[in-house]
C-alpha cells in the first residue's frame, strides 16, 4: 500500500556483493566467495585461504589430511560459535541443501585483516528454499547428509558437539 492505495506485492532481491558485505558491516577489502566461486578480489589469490577438510570447498578434494593442530586452527581460523549456530538453525529448520548438510548454498568471508586482525572466517546461508517440509519433524538432533562440517564438527568431535547442543 502506498498512501493507502494498494499498489501490489514486490520483492526487491538483495544481490551478495560488496554493497551488501558493507551494508551489513561485514566488508574490509576481504574475499567473498559462493562456494568455489569467487566475487570479491576477482582472480586475486586469497592468502589467508582456509580449504582443508572440514572446511574444503568443492574445488579442494575432501582427501586432502587435515594438519594435525586443525581444532586449534579451526577455533581460531573460523567463527566456530557463529558456524554452530548456523548449523543449529540448519538442523532445526531442516535444511536440507545447506552448508551442513549438503555443503550446499552458503557464502564465506574471509577477512583482508586475517591474520592480524585475527577476524575468523564467517559462513553465510543463502537459498533456504528446502526449509521448513515435512521431513523437520524426522530429522535427527544432528542432522544428516553428508557435508563434512557437519561430520567433523559436531558429529566427530566431542568439544563442538558439545558447542552445538548448546547452540541447539
């Protein structure tokens, strides 16, 4: 309604760029990326690039070892309550195309600043189009599928697992 008239239903689409990094005080010059897609920095290598298993994108083999200090990295590397959270809103939600699942539909941040600055990396959902079906009342507390944070975080690992149930 505009002046009490109805004009209509419009849907105005935020676009995951640099004006929405900035918009939502998020951006420093870091790299964004969708997946193993690149959209910030374009063809600028990423220095502070973070793609060991659990946290690989689809461009990285999930057979590449984690180095063996990876819960040391990973606390300080990744925003781990943040990534938790997400996996509990996932999981409760029953997303089942999303970062945790299915490795699927999701954004990350790397900051310019890292490590320095030591800002973690943060992950960001997108598509929420599978949420919210039938299936939400039969999935488990820990979700399934197969995305390998999910395995390694809060399935694997007794200290995140812990973090998760918190979070959930």
């Amino acid at each position: 309604h505009v002046n009490g008239e109805y004009k209509g239903l419009y849907v105005d689409v935020e676009q995951v760029d640099k004006a929405f990094l900035t918009d939502h005080g998020i951006d420093n010059g870091g790299w964004l990326f969708k997946v193993n897609e690149q959209r910030t920095r374009e063809g600028e290598p990423n220095p502070y690039a973070f793609n060991w298993y659990p946290f690989d994108h689809p461009t990285n083999p999930p057979e590449v070892p984690p180095p063996p200090d990876w819960r040391e990295q990973a606390a300080v590397r990744v925003d781990i309550p943040h990534l938790l959270t997400l996996a509990a809103v996932e999981i409760f939600t029953g997303n089942t195309d999303g970062l945790i699942s299915d490795m699927h539909n999701y954004w990350y941040y790397d900051w310019a600043l890292f490590p320095e600055g030591q800002q973690p990396r943060l992950y960001m959902p997108w598509d929420l189009d599978t949420t919210l079906r039938n299936r939400v009342t039969t999935m488990p507390l820990l979700g399934e599928g197969r995305g390998h944070i999910r395995e390694a975080l809060i399935v694997a690992e007794p200290t995140f697992q812990s973090q998760y149930y918190t979070f959930m």
